[in-house]
C-alpha cells in the first residue's frame, strides 16, 4: 500500500510525533519554568485519563475530537517540559551554579575517547564535584576540555578521573554574521563550559569503573586503528579508520572537502548508509536461519545484537546510534506485524531518541537522518513505477538511481541551507561510490576477520587498500569535472519551508490528481521566485564593510553589490569557519583577496585603495598594521573608522596626532594584554572604540 495513500489513523506514530516535536520547538525558541511546565502537563495528562473514562462510558462518537485535542495538548506540553528537563542549566544540581568566577578546583570523569588535535588533546568529562572550603560539593553537568600536549596528557583514558584547578570559561557564541554556532551545538550536547589545562593545573585521581561493553568496545576499536595503520598506510589508512570505525581525526580536510563537493561526503561520515550496508552483509549470512521454526526470531535477535556492538564499537556516535534506532524498529516492525508501515516505524525511533535527547531536533544529522530516510519511503516506490525494466542489471542501476533521487529530494532544500552547496552529478557519483564503499566494508570485516593469519592478512589488508585508494582516485578525479557542483547558494528558513511545502503538493498531485495541489504547488513557487527576485535586486545595490573576528588575524573585507574582497588573504580553513557562510547569505559570487597593494581601484569603482588609505564609496578609513603604516604628513589626516592592528606598538594618543576619526576599531590580530592596554588608555581619552575579539565582528551597511 502507497504511504500517502494509508490512512492517517495507520500511522499513530507519526500523529503523536508532530504535536511533541511542536512542544520540543516551543521550548527552544521560548524558555519558561520548569515547574509550571510540569504541573500543566500533569494536569492536561489528568484531565486525558478523566475524559477516556468519562467518553467510554457516557460520550458518543461525534465528541472523539475532544480526547484528540486533550492528547494534542498533552503531547506539546509533554515536549516543552521534556526539553526543559534536559537543558543542562535547569538542573539544580549544575556545576555552573557552584562556580565563583575565578579558577575553581572540580572532580571530573572523562566520559569520552579523547581525540588529539594539532595542538591539544581534546576530551568531554562529567563534572562529579566542585571542591569548596576542602569539601566536595556533587555536581552534575558536562565540560569540554583541552589538555596541552605532555607525557601525561596522552595517557588519559576513558573513565580516568581528575581533580581541575582552572577557570571553567563560558562557551563563546558565534562571534561573525551567519557563523556556524558552536555553542548551541555543544549545548545541545549538554556542555556549558570549557576550559584550556596545563600540566600543572590537573592530576589523576584514580580510574572509574568503566562499562565493561563501552571499556571493550574502545580497546578493539583502538586496536583496529591501530591495526589499520600498521598494514595500510597514506590516506588509506585514514580513510578506512574513517569508514570503518568512524574515526575521522587523520582525514586531510581538503579530502573531505572533495567528498563534501561530491555530493558522498555521507560515504566517510558512518551513520545509516554503513549501517544499511552492514545490516545487508548480516541478513545474508543469517539467510538460512529462515529454513528453521522461529528461525526469524533469532535471526532478529542476532543481527540487533551485532548492529548495536558496532554503535557502541564506533563510539556510540549519535549518527550511528540513530541509524540503529532507525534499523531496529523497521526490521523489528517487519519480524513482528502483519502489515508494518514502515513510515510509522520511523516515527515511532524519531520519537524515542527525542525522549532521551529533545534538543537533537536542532541537529543537522537527526534532520538530515530522518528526512532521507522519510523520502526514500515516499518517494522510491513513485519513481521506480516509471520504468519497467526485465534486465537484471539495468533493473539494479534504476533501482539505486531512484534510491538516490528519493533521499536526495528529500533533503535538498535543508541541505543546501545549511550547506550552500548542491552536487549536480549526485546520482553518477553515488552509482560509482556507493558500490565501492560496499566492498570497502566487505574487505574491511574480511580483514579484522584474518588478521591472525599470517598471509591471508597481507591478501585482505592490499585489496581493502587498493579500493579505498579506487575510492579516493574517483572522487578526486570527478571534482574536477566541468560543473560538478552548484556553490553559494543561499536559502532561508521561511524559503526552506516553502520549497517543501511545494515538494509535498507535487507529490500529492500525483497521487491524487486534484487540480487545488496543483495551484497550491504553483502559487508557492511564484511566492518563492517574487522573493528571490526581490533579493537579487536588493543584492546588487548593498555596500557592506565588515571587520572579522578571526583570532589571530586581520580579516578586513567589502562587499559591493556581488562583489566581495578581502584586503589579506586568509587561507581556506578559516575562511570556511567565520566568512564563507556570510558571503553565501550576501550573496557575493565574484570573490578576490589583495595585499600590499600601492594603489588600486576595485569592485567596480566603488572602493579606492591608496596603500594604507581606503575610500569605500562615500566612507573614507585607514589602516594602521604597524608604526609604518603612520601619515608623514604635517596636518591629521581625517576618516570615518580607523581599524588597528597587532602590528602596532606606540600609544593610542599617538594616533590622535596622525587621524582625526569617529570610531578606533580593534581588529583580531592584537593580543590580549596589548588590546586592555589600549582600551583603558581610550576609555582615559574619552575615544570611542569597538573591540571585535570582545564584542564580535563590526558590520556597516552603507546606502547602495
């Protein structure tokens, strides 16, 4: 039976959801109090169990929408209060409270694998314990911590415990228009706070029992990396780490970033594709249990314990534990009714995971997860019916290009709103990939299987690298093809939700034929292009000149119309960081970099450089890099802003001699006892100044 044919009432699991995910949102975008939240949702919970008493004994059929709309109402207040319970600083236990502002000393547990960085190893722990007056206060809550590069800080385990003497610092927001946020992120995750440890600021205390399925799942998943590094080398090496275990540390980033390009950056991110992979590679190996009396029964049994040893072997990462969830309930649905919907199964995982965890509705991966997964369910059966096909083989490509077609569909618009990219030639590269990620895992379960012999192990470990060094070869290869992906696209929320709006009436056009979708799915997309047309236009008129917050750096930039460029280079992982996602939502399509420049005239006349001089359309600024940078002239030389950088080392009234300006701007580049040096010596002169590392990136818009 077609889903969108089913009925609603066949599909529970779906109406429970959306008034949850309802109250999950609500407490999102507006906080409130715990208490009374619970008290109403008690009380409307009351009012349900009084009311299905009540219906079944006197009420008639026609008052049925009253036990709906009491249901809907729990169902939302049940989400709002669900997701107040979880938000780490509701808890009255939360390390947060006992904290006085300066270096505290705390008992933390190490709760995560830690993972080594460029410059530190990185590790999340629970904080058990704020130490007060020599007494141990227990405490709740999580911390991220960076440990700097010792002998001893590589020696820290999962379940080690450690007494902390520093300053736990508050998680920092985004600090440039249209960042990724970090702090929400890590929020949603249950952390409030960070802190940067030296060798002398923590010691062990003692190891915590650990749980011994997690302890042993993180000793052979440390062993298979290590074995993986020991007999493939390169790329492979981190490639198959990546693939197989989901450690994805040693992946170079402009590899990824190919992946990303290609539209098959899901190949090195384990999750539903790897777990359907395996869940595949499983059922047949068990196929001839069917041949026995409640041979499915322990079939089932069997391949759920395997699919969940191998979330807890990749470190129970939310990705992998959601395609589990998501496996567990189909294949469980399919085992155990007679007729299962499988839209209802997913539903129903959707609403478990967000029981334990409701702040993960705002995660990319739960959104990304559960609407391919909804679209290949809606969508396949529509688009395989197009074509009847008697070969084998060519059945099997129409097969996995409408697989394709069907998830891709159904996440585009979110995707490219979070991404601002689209891969055109999605279907051609997943026909390729996709087969070989297969045999990848295939020769990677072959491999960790022989290890122990000794020549057969030489035989797997070459072919599982000759196909990860196949897989890398292709992808490279194809991202250098004529239009390979569509970049610096923009949409908007209120656009996102109306393309989908647009998706859902085609869709129901051609199920039901009613002319009223059609108009519907029409009137949406003349909604949708008025829009983009009115922010074409409105784009070729903006003037924006915006100092960056990138530690470390002077990131200047301006934006004329499409037009954007930045006055020194910034290399490309920090640009993806803090700019690209703003010069995405600008807009900008003609980017470009300059430096030391003696004198030029750019963005199509509307910015004049004169060494260390600009005149952006009617705004004059200048730049001081260093003490060189100072006019020769004899009269002071007068503009709008003057941004101030590291480079600079005399005093600020050492400027009020050489400019006449409105606003002093410091930029990134300046170090923090140089930048409170300075703005007490401003706050003395009575200067007017913005400080980007403190206060965020200084933004001004200028009439087009």
């Amino acid at each position: 039976m077609d889903i969108l044919k089913s009925r609603l009432s066949q599909i529970p699991m779906l109406r429970l959801l959306a008034p949850f995910v309802i109250g999950i949102l609500s407490a999102i975008l507006f906080n409130g109090i715990v208490l009374i939240s619970c008290t109403v949702t008690f009380s409307f919970l009351i009012l349900l169990i009084a009311w299905s008493r009540f219906n079944a004994k006197n009420a008639g059929y026609k008052s049925r929408w009253i036990f709906g709309a009491l249901t809907g109402l729990f169902l939302v207040s049940a989400g709002y209060s669900v997701t107040l319970l979880r938000q780490p600083d509701k808890s009255k236990y939360n390390y947060c409270r006992y904290l006085h502002g300066g270096a505290d000393t705390l008992v933390a547990t190490i709760n995560s694998q830690p993972s080594e960085k460029e410059k530190t190893i990185k590790a999340s722990a629970e904080i058990t314990g704020v130490v007060k007056n020599g007494k141990v206060t227990g405490t709740r809550g999580q911390a991220l911590l960076y440990f700097a590069k010792d002998s001893l800080a590589h020696l820290i385990r999962y379940g080690d415990v450690l007494t902390l003497r520093t300053a736990m610092l508050p998680l920092k927001p985004p600090s440039n228009p249209d960042e990724f946020d970090y702090k929400s992120y890590l929020y949603r995750h249950g952390m409030e706070r960070e802190a940067y440890l030296h060798d002398n600021s923590w010691s062990f205390i003692g190891s915590k029992h650990a749980e011994p399925l997690i302890a042993f799942a993180a000793l052979c998943r440390n062993k298979m990396a290590a074995l993986l590094n020991e007999k493939i080398k390169g790329t492979e090496a981190a490639l198959a780490s990546a693939i197989l275990l989901g450690y994805r540390d040693d992946l170079p980033q402009p590899l990824i970033q190919q992946f990303a390009d290609s539209g098959v950056i899901h190949v090195i991110c384990v999750a539903g594709l790897h777990v359907g992979i395996l869940f595949g590679i499983i059922a047949w190996l068990l196929s001839p249990l069917d041949k026995i009396q409640a041979g499915k029964y322990i079939r089932l049994v069997i391949t759920l314990a395997l699919l969940w040893f191998y979330a807890v072997l990749t470190g129970l990462s939310t990705p992998v534990v959601r395609a589990v969830v998501i496996f567990s309930f189909l294949y469980a649905g399919r085992c155990f009714g007679r007729y299962s919907n499988s839209m209802n199964n997913l539903a129903a995982s959707a609403l478990l995971l967000l029981l334990f965890n409701p702040l993960s509705v705002a995660d990319t991966g739960f959104q990304l997860s559960y609407l391919s997964v909804a679209g290949i369910i809606v969508l396949y059966p529509m688009f395989y019916r197009l074509l009847e096909l008697n070969n084998s083989i060519v059945n099997r490509i129409w097969e996995f290009t409408c697989l394709s077609i069907s998830a891709q569909l159904a996440i585009a618009p979110i995707s490219i709103a979070y991404f601002h990219q689209f891969p055109n030639y999605f279907v051609f590269t997943n026909l390729i990939i996709v087969p070989l990620l297969g045999l990848a895992v295939c020769a990677g379960l072959l491999f960790f299987a022989t290890f122990f012999i000794p020549y057969v192990k030489i035989i797997t470990a070459l072919f599982l690298q000759k196909v990860l060094g196949l897989m890398n070869y292709l992808v490279v290869r194809m991202h250098h093809l004529p239009l390979f992906s569509t970049k610096n696209i923009s949409l908007s929320i209120p656009e996102v939700i109306l393309l989908y709006c647009i998706i859902l009436s085609l869709i129901s056009f051609s199920v039901y034929k009613e002319k009223r979708l059609l108009f519907i799915a029409l009137f949406g997309l003349i909604i949708l292009l008025t829009g983009r047309v009115w922010q074409e236009y409105t784009r070729n008129s903006q003037q924006i000149f915006t100092v960056y917050d990138i530690p470390g750096h002077s990131a200047v930039s301006f934006v004329s119309g499409r037009q954007g460029l930045l006055l020194q280079p910034v290399d490309s992982l920090n640009f993806c960081m803090h700019i690209k996602n703003n010069w995405c939502r600008e807009g900008v399509a003609d980017t470009g970099s300059m430096q030391g420049s003696s004198g030029a005239v750019l963005l199509s006349g509307h910015l004049y450089l004169q060494s260390d001089f600009a005149q952006f359309n009617s705004m004059p600024l200048a730049f001081v890099r260093n003490g060189g940078d100072m006019p020769r002239g004899s009269r002071a030389l007068k503009i709008k802003y003057l941004v101030l950088s590291g480079g600079y080392r005399l005093n600020i009234s050492a400027l009020q001699n050489a400019y006449i300006f409105d606003e002093l701007i410091f930029d990134s580049s300046i170090s923090e006892y140089r930048r409170k040096k300075w703005e007490d010596e401003c706050e003395r002169l009575h200067i007017r100044y913005y400080d980007v590392a403190a206060s965020g990136a200084f933004v001004k818009k200028l009439a087009g």
